[in-house]
C-alpha cells in the first residue's frame, strides 16, 4: 500500500523492505548510510532489516537507550557526537529504526546536523506506525516538558511493515492501540464500531486496521502541515494526556505514550460533556471501552496542581487559554476550545474517580 503525504510517501505492506532498498538504490545511491536504534530495536529488528537491505547490513549504527526518560537533549547531542565521529556529512542518509522515541530525536538530530541531512522512519512499535513516524513532528523533551523542543521536519520516506508488533509487548500493543481509538473517535464512527470489537494484544487483528489509521491522520497533515487549524484535532486527549504523561516521567510507575493519552481521552471527552458536545452516554460508551483495556490506577497519586502547571505549556495554548481539542459526537472533533481551570479540575475528580 502506497500513501503520498506532504513531499514523501508511505509505504505500508508485508515485506516492504525490499522496496527499501530498492528507494535508496534509486534515491540516495552515492549516500552513505546510518541506522539508528535503541537498545531493543538493535536486538529485535536491525537483523529483520538488514536481511533484506544489503545498504542497512554495511551501514554504521548508532545505539541510543529506549524509554521515555531518555527522550532527551543529552541522548539528541549524543546522535550529533556520533555522525560528528563518524565523519558524516550532508552526503548521508539517516535510517531511524524503532519507536516514536527514535523516530522524534532522530528526525530532529537529522533535521539539524549541518544545517540537515535527509532521513527516512522505519517504525516498530504499534504507535510509532500509527502516529509518531507520520506528520513531521520531530523533537524530545525538555525540563520535564513532553515534546517541549522541536521542528516540522518530513522524512523522505517511511516504510511500516507489521512484522514487528509479533515482538511487541502487549504493553506496547496497547499504548499504540489508544492512538488508533482517538483516529477513530475524531474522524471514523465506521472504525470506531470495529475497534471496540477486537483485541489488541492480538497483532493480526490490530495490523488491519493501521492502514485506515495511518490515513486518518496523514488527511489532516497533508490538510494543515504546521498544525495551524484542522491538524489540530489529532491532539484530542493529548492536553490532559502529555501533562499526566510528563508528570510520572520516570517514576516507578511511569506511564507509556498511549496509557496517557487513553486517560487524557476520558478526561476531555468529560470536558465535551460539560461543553455540552456529547452525551453522558457517549462519554460512558469511550470510558467503557477505555476502562476494558487500560488502568486509571496512576491516577491516585497525581499532584492536581503539578497537572495544570504542566497544561499550561501546552502548545495549543495560545493568550494564556488552555485550548483543547475535543470531539463534538463520535468520528467529529472541534479544535480551540478554551477550557477554564474549574472545568478542567472537575475532568481530573472524575478521572481520579475512575481509579482503582
């Protein structure tokens, strides 16, 4: 499956690799070429690669550590220090293999060594191929800050093949699945019906559905490149979502990308309700489905106050409103909504109440 986004294109098949190497052989054949990685990606999917990629098996690689908490200014000079020692110059072609993690500091890395160098995203976790590896956002995080340091930079291309979810944890299968039912809340009432039915631990019954997943989200990139107005509906559940997320950054009992946003969803589709854009039935149908594949336990510890600080930074923010992104019905979605410091305390009772 071919899908052309903003000046590059993804490829989504069972053994795309093989027109990896085929993109490059035509694309950058005088290139030298570098992976990224981080320590899982390394083990489990650079051999996968490279069995069909003679440019991927004779390229340098550079390790970088997996997880969250390592997303981060010190990791994004490290990439620098390495093509600096490596001799790397604008003739190279950086491959990012691996999660939103790899693909979002390796972007940013590529975007900025010597003024840019192009790069290409070969996601491997459920969320990275759903979301993360499309759209351009490339960055880390800065003072605690999810994604607080970044730029809108485009790969030259990404290639997902679902081969990789069979190594995934269910953990991880679950984080990228809440991405796949926010694309189905803001934009597919269609493919909200199916996901409530299937099981997301089982990587068959998930790898249908990415296609449609990508595609959601890629019109309202090719729609609106710098997220100024229709782009910005790909942010629901991410004001509530990236402040908790950022807040147990680190903690023993820190959340993944998905386990945040699928609490931050519940969160804002209350705030909906009080908007008056969707039902208490409609909140209770996503809370249902939410509550059969995530815990709200984290929520028990969260420090109310240190939530709204970090709300504050969000992006979306603009005049010193919080701005929200919220569904008006399931498959709708409205963008610049101001929400009061009041409303968005009674969305984290009601979350908080949800814990068990």
């Amino acid at each position: 499956m071919h899908i052309p986004s903003t000046g590059y294109s993804i490829y989504h098949s069972n053994g795309v690799f093989a027109q990896l190497q085929a993109f490059i052989e035509e694309r950058y054949p005088t290139h030298s070429i570098v992976v990224l990685v981080d320590d899982n990606t390394f083990e489990l999917c650079l051999p996968v690669v490279a069995g069909y990629s003679d440019s991927i098996a004779n390229a340098e690689v550079i390790e970088i550590p997996s997880g969250e908490a390592n997303k981060t200014l010190e990791n994004v000079q490290h990439i620098w220090e390495s093509l600096t020692g490596l001799g790397i110059d604008r003739n190279t072609l950086l491959i990012n293999l691996g999660g939103g993690l790899v693909s979002d500091m390796g972007g940013f890395a590529a975007s900025t060594f010597k003024r840019g160098i192009p790069f290409i995203n070969i996601p491997t976790s459920l969320l990275a191929m759903v979301d993360a590896s499309v759209g351009g956002k490339t960055g880390f995080d800065f003072n605690g800050i999810k994604n607080h340091i970044g730029l809108f930079t485009n790969p030259q291309a990404v290639f997902v093949d679902p081969v990789f979810l069979n190594s995934l944890p269910e953990r991880e299968l679950y984080s990228g699945f809440a991405e796949m039912i926010k694309h189905a809340l803001i934009a597919d009432a269609g493919l909200w019906a199916e996901l409530k039915n299937i099981n997301p631990t089982n990587a068959d019954d998930v790898a249908r559905y990415i296609p449609r997943s990508i595609e959601i989200k890629n019109t309202l990139v090719t729609s609106d490149p710098f997220d100024n107005a229709a782009r910005k509906a790909l942010n629901f559940g991410h004001t509530f979502g990236h402040a908790i997320e950022s807040y147990f950054i680190g903690a023993d009992n820190e959340l993944l990308h998905g386990e945040a946003i699928a609490i931050g969803m519940v969160c804002e589709s209350f705030v909906a309700v009080e908007k008056g854009l969707i039902t208490p039935t409609v909140l209770k149908e996503i809370e249902e489905l939410i509550a059969t594949h995530f815990s709200f336990a984290a929520l028990d510890e969260y420090d109310e106050e240190a939530i709204m600080v970090l709300m504050g930074q969000d992006k979306k923010n603009s005049s010193g409103n919080i701005n929200m992104a919220l569904i008006a019905g399931i498959g709708s979605c409205q963008t610049n909504i101001a929400v009061g410091a009041d409303e968005i305390k009674k969305a984290l009772h009601y979350c908080k109440a949800l814990s068990y």
